[in-house]
C-alpha cells in the first residue's frame, strides 16, 4: 500500500462541488413537497375513502416501498424511451423519486391521521369548536407531533437518495464528485470530501429541523 | 409498444431466466450477509453504548462517532469509497467482495440503530428493578432487557431488510452481477428498457413483498397491547426504519 492522499486537488474544486450540494438540496425539497402532497392525498384516500380508493392506495404503496427507488428512476429515464416518453435526466429523478416517497410519506401522514381519537374530536365539540378551531387546537398539533420526526428523518433520508440521480446524469454532489474523480484521478480524496459534506449537510439539516419542531411543534426529537 | 409483446418470448428464455435468477441469489446473499454481520456488529456497538464503565468510553466515542457518521453518507458515496480504497490497499478484492464490505459498514451503523431504539424501549424501572435484585449486567440483559426488546426489535428489523435489499441495488452501479446488474445485461442485448426492467421491477417486489407483509403480521401480533395505531404504521411501513431516531 503505496498511496499517499493528497487533497490539494480536490479542495481546489470544492466551489464546483458546493455548487452540487447546492442542486442536491434544490432537489430534495423539490422531492420531498411534491411527495409531500401525494402523501397527502394517499393518506387522505385510505383513511377516508371507500374500499375501492384504498385498495388502489394499497397498492401504490406497496409497488413503490417494495421496490427499489433507483430501478424506479433507471425504469423511467431508460425505459420509457422505448415507449417514446423521453425525460431529461434531472425530470426522470425527481418524478421517479417524488413518486417513491410519496409512497413512504402516504404511510407517515396515515399514521398522523390515526394519532387522532375520535373521543378527542368529540371533546372538542362538545367544548363548541367549530370544525376551523378543531382542526386547529385539537387535530393538527397532535398530527404533528407524531409525524414531525418521521417527516424530518424522511427528509435526511430523501437527502441522501438524492445521490442515486447521479447515476442516470444528473451533475449534483455526487454526479459532480464522480466527474472530479475522472478527470483527477484522485478517488478516495473526493469521496471522502463529499462523504464529509453529505455529512455536514444532514447535520445542519437536522439541527435546522429540531429548532423548527421545538419552537413551532413543541416536539422534542432524539438527537443522538 | 408491438415490438415489445414480441419480444416477450424471446426474452424468457432458460439463459435469460437463470440469469435473472442468479442476480436473485446474489441479491440476497447480500442483503444476508450485510444484515447478518450488521445485527452482530450492531448488537456489539450497542453493548459498548449501554454500558456505564468509563474505561470504554474511547471506544464509546469512536462508535458513536462511526454510527452517526455512516448514517448520513449515501450508500451510493460509501460504496465509491470503499472501491477505491479497497483498490489502494488490497487490488486483488472482487466487486462481489467490495459490496460485502460496504454492505457491512452500512447495515452496521443502521441496525445497531435500531436494536439501541428497541432496548431502550424497555422502561427503566424495569432495569432499576433488575438492579436491585442485584443482577448482573449480563443477567440483566438476558432475563430482563431481551425477552422485552425483541418484539420491538423484529418489526422495524424486518423493515430494514427490505430497504437494503433495495439499496444493493446501488451496487449494480460499481459491477456488482445482482438483479439490477442482470437488468443492464439484458438491456444492453437489446432487449427493450420497459421490458426488462418492468421484469426487474417485479423481481424486486416478489422478493420484498412477503417480507413488508411479514413485518406488519409482527408488528400486529407482537407489539400489539402497547403499541398506537400510529406506532405501529411508523415502525413497520416504511422499510426506511432506520432512519427513525424515536424510541
């Protein structure tokens, strides 16, 4: 083992590789509200709607938390051509991961909906909430407190999914740490650097996220 | 769309379908073995975290340091680096081995994770209890701790092997021959991409279907006097229960 790490070179690039984590994130919020609504209508659709609407609910989530989201995306970029659907690669990823995790997120706004009693609906009728009052003193703060550290783990999780678009083309952390290594040569300097920002940035976002949720939610999540 | 349906013949054929069956298997001796050596690591780093003696609190700091780092790197990234480490240090390492490697390193940080949330599941007068009957530490944890923890164990452990048999699907990308590297075979004999990797697709699910089944018939039968309606879709839905940091 004859090889001597030498960063120089890929610190020089580190500008070009912020700008990926910069796309990374751009692309885990994009991700993570658009699964955010179809979460939302899916949890809405198995809680509440009838046997048909669930069963088709059901069977979304199961299809899309029993396979992987990277088969999904490389399903969507290199095979729908063959149907004459062509998607760029940046579209392919987000559709194919928003797509995925609204699945997981139907599950965690379901488990929201179930943390309701109906005994606490009806203790807040019987004090004359209106159903605005309800749904804001008594419905959402416990909806949220279940959900809000699933939610804000999910979005760490999305973060570092991200990185599987690199694979089909699309330049963000990772893509653009592929692109230094071939033109470096210097592998295992930019991994670990890029490790290392994957890392700083889901610390920041978790510590962005427990603030949020102890000042807005009054959730206090484990940290360590 | 033509085309494809006549593709379908010639696409099952016995070399095709013993390929697809061969990147089954390896997907799963994968997953096995990096859940394997994952519960047996992550059983050792959570021993060393719940244990109270200073003298091992280096080591302490070292573990923690290694499950949260692990945690918030991509499988993707940790597979690059321990390709091209494994390069550096040992050029003889087979791909099928590098994916070990970094299969182990994962599941380690994740399950450990998540056997820590199922022990301290167990409510602390429970322990204090065991305490002052003057158990030992390991007699605590034997009679006390694991009758009750495994139930919370099983669930969300369950889930997580069907997230990584999902994830070392990454490892295709490195030239690992798995189901998703016997995908891009096929595709590139020029076999149509919605053909084949609907195919793939299918093969995913067949194999992680009865097991996010198996987890919620646990959930529901093992935990289910204690566990909330809403517990109980958070801890066996999602398959990404790794990633929870709630006890």
């Amino acid at each position: 083992m004859n090889y001597t790490l030498q960063f120089g070179v890929v610190f020089r690039q580190l500008p070009y590789l912020l700008g990926g984590a910069l796309i990374t994130l751009e692309l885990a919020f994009i991700i993570f509200w658009g699964g955010a609504l179809i979460g939302l209508l899916g949890a809405v659709g198995k809680t509440f709607g009838g046997p048909k609407t669930r069963r088709l609910v059901n069977v979304y989530v199961a299809f899309f938390t029993n396979t992987p989201a990277f088969v999904q995306v490389y399903f969507l970029f290199n095979g729908l051509p063959d149907a004459g659907i062509l998607l760029s690669p940046f579209s392919a990823a987000v559709i194919g991961l928003t797509v995925n995790s609204g699945a997981y997120l139907t599950e965690i706004q379901r488990a929201g909906f179930a943390s309701v009693r109906r005994t606490e609906l009806d203790a807040a009728e019987a004090l004359g909430m209106n159903l605005g009052q309800s749904v804001r003193y008594v419905i959402l703060p416990h909806i949220m407190r279940t959900i809000y550290p699933p939610l804000a783990n999910f979005f760490i999780w999305i973060l570092l999914g991200t990185s599987m678009a690199a694979l089909i083309g699309v330049e963000e952390l990772t893509g653009r740490a592929v692109n230094i290594s071939a033109s470096t040569l210097r592998s295992i300097e930019v991994f670990i650097v890029v490790a290392g920002i994957y890392i700083v940035l889901t610390l920041i976002a978790t510590a962005v996220l427990y603030v949020v949720g102890r000042i807005f939610f009054r959730v206090r999540m484990r940290v360590l | 769309m033509q085309s494809l349906l006549n593709q379908i013949p010639s696409f099952f054929t016995y070399y095709n379908v013993m390929l697809l069956l061969w990147g089954i298997g390896s997907t799963v001796l994968l997953t096995a073995a990096g859940c394997g050596a994952g519960f047996v690591f992550g059983a050792l780093i959570v021993l060393v975290r719940i244990t109270k003696t200073i003298w091992l609190l280096p080591i302490k700091i070292v573990v923690i340091t290694y499950v949260e780092f692990f945690r918030r790197i991509p499988f993707l990234v940790i597979l690059y680096l321990v390709l091209f480490a494994a390069h550096a240090v040992d050029p003889t390492l087979s791909l099928f081995g590098v994916a070990v490697v970094s299969v182990c390193l994962l599941a380690t940080a994740y399950l450990s994770e998540i056997i820590r949330a199922a022990i301290e599941s167990v409510q602390r007068p429970q322990i204090e209890a065991a305490d002052s009957m003057n158990f030992g530490f390991w007699r605590t944890i034997y009679e006390v701790v694991l009758p009750q923890a495994w139930k919370v164990l099983l669930p969300p452990a369950t889930a997580f092997v069907i997230m990584f048999i999902k994830d070392t699907s990454l490892a295709s990308q490195i030239g690992v021959i798995e189901l998703m590297f016997t995908g891009k075979i096929l595709a590139n004999r020029s076999f149509s991409g919605l053909l084949v990797y609907s195919v793939i697709l299918i093969c995913y699910f067949v194999l992680s279907y009865p097991l996010s089944r198996l987890a919620a018939w646990m959930e529901r039968r093992l935990a289910a006097p204690t566990g909330t309606e809403s517990q109980r879709i958070l801890r066996t839905s999602a398959g990404f229960a790794g990633y929870q940091s709630y006890g």
